[in-house]
C-alpha cells in the first residue's frame, strides 16, 4: 500500500466514513491514477476535470458514478493533501430527478409468489414490510427481532445509525415459520460460510428473476420494495416524520420526494378553486338585452 492511500484511508476513518464510502473513494481515485500512469499528488485541476470529462463523454458513466469520482477527488485534495480548491473548481454532475418506482399491491402479490425459496422470500419481504435497504436486511441478526414490541432494529444503517423500524404480526408470522425450517443460530440469512450472512449480491438476482417470472415489466430491485413501502404508509396518511424515522433518512426533503408518486393521497386533496366564487355558475338574467343608447 502507497503511504498516500494509507493517509487516505487514516482521513477518512477520523471523518467516521462509512466501509462502503471508503472503499468507493478508493475505487474512484485508484482508476484515477490509472488512466494517467502517476500518482494522485502530481496530478492536478486540469487532470480532475479532464477525467470527469472522460466519465461523461467516453465511458459514458452516469451522473450519480461521475459525482462519486468528484467527491472522491474533493476528499483527496482538499482533506488529504490541503489544496485550496473549493466547489467551483470541482462541480458536480447535473442528476435528473425522476421519481421512484413503486408497486401496485397487485403487483406485489405476484413478486412475492415468483419466489421459490423461504429465505429469498423473507429477506425480500423485510424491504418491503419494514423499509429496510438490502444492506441491512441480508444482515438482521436472530436477535434483532423484537417480537413484544414489534420492532426490528437496524444495525449501524446508512451513516453508521442504529434505528427501528415496524414489523407487522404476519411479517412476524412469516420469519417464525422460515426459522423453524432453516433454524439459524446468529444471522437471520445464513450464507453457506461460515459465520457470514446471505451476500445482497444474491437476493438482487433473486428479485430480478422473479419479475421475470411475475411478467412484471417495471425494472424491479430491493430498494423498489423500500419506495413502495414508504409510498404506501404515505398514501395511508401515516405523518412524514414517522417515515422518516423508519427509513432512517437523515433530511426530511429525502423523505418527502414519496408525496410525489402518491396519486391516491394527491387526489383526495381538495382545489382552493372549488371553495371560491369563482367556480359558482355564472346566472345570466333572462330577457332581451337592452339596446345600447346613443
């Protein structure tokens, strides 16, 4: 290991990083110094913007791929090496905003009946029933399972957080039913290693397979059973907050962009235009109308 890598890695472990920002950052700045054959601190601006160019134009990366290589390169030169560059000089990507793709309930029930195995099942159902992101699915411990309360706790979420999130009786149901056939002892997803959880890789293969099988025609992944989640505790008038307590954001604007694909809740909402005068027919009085006067 370079001694630049290892202050790297020493910088962004003091900034509390999580594993996987870590290893991103790393990943980005090691093709860096790739493509041009030297190492990051003799490379400059010009060089950090050429490459970002490059992503765009040649490797035709998207936006959120060449903004990880950006923030990656803010770490390294403003917080490893010092230099004075600030967001001008590295700007991110423009990001589409587009909403996210939930399922029907309908839609649902047929996901769900694609899948053959009990564990794929569950691990997938816990995405959808309590809001979990994948990474934190695959690794819910026997333990974690708060069946008094009805909870389940998240261990160290996005950002290193751990929380709580809801689990329904016939999620409970569900999980009991596949522990009595699998009998798991400290992970709930057991890998065929030892001492290791079902890889996320797995379960995203798993989910793609089975819209296959539903003949579900929307791109379908784990964190589409997350949206739906939200968006339908939305549409069933639970407050925004309390979503995002169960979803572990951090911004409650990140929470908020689900009112957007809610058209059930939006639609029950009543115009201002229907309480005002103006929307009262216009009463036209009956008669021949009066000549004008010279």
């Amino acid at each position: 290991m370079t001694p630049l890598r290892q202050r790297m890695l020493d910088e962004m472990r003091l900034r509390n990083l999580s594993a996987e920002t870590q290893r991103n950052y790393i990943h980005h700045i090691a093709e860096f110094a790739l493509r041009y054959g030297i190492s990051p601190d003799r490379l400059g601006l010009d060089e950090v913007r050429n490459h970002r160019l490059y992503l765009l134009d040649e490797k035709i990366m998207s936006p959120q791929t060449v903004n990880g290589f950006v923030a990656a390169a803010k770490f390294l030169y403003t917080q490893v090496l010092d230099m004075p560059w600030s967001n001008e000089h590295m700007p991110y990507a423009n990001v589409p905003i587009t909403l996210p793709v939930v399922l029907t309930t309908e839609e649902i029930d047929k996901f769900f009946a694609a899948i053959g195995l009990p564990m794929h099942r569950a691990v997938l159902m816990l995405c959808y029933g309590s809001g979990l992101r994948i990474a934190e699915a695959v690794a819910v411990q026997i333990e974690d399972i708060d069946s008094k309360r009805m909870l389940i706790r998240v261990r160290q979420g996005k950002g290193g957080h751990d929380r709580y999130s809801v689990i329904s009786p016939r999620m409970l149901r569900i999980l009991r039913e596949y522990w009595k056939l699998r009998r798991p002892a400290k992970w709930l997803f057991p890998s065929h290693l030892a001492d290791e959880h079902i890889h996320q890789g797995t379960i995203q293969q798993i989910c793609k397979d089975a819209c296959g099988i539903a003949g579900i025609t929307k791109r379908v992944t784990p964190h589409v059973l997350r949206h739906s989640f939200a968006t339908q505790l939305l549409e069933n008038g639970t407050d925004t907050r309390v979503i995002q307590v169960l979803l572990g954001h951090k911004r409650i604007d990140t929470t908020a962009r689900y009112t957007s694909v809610t058209p059930r809740a939006l639609a029950k909402i009543e115009s201002p235009f229907d309480s005002s005068t103006a929307s009262q027919p216009v009463k036209r009085k009956r008669g021949r109308p009066r000549k004008a006067q010279q």
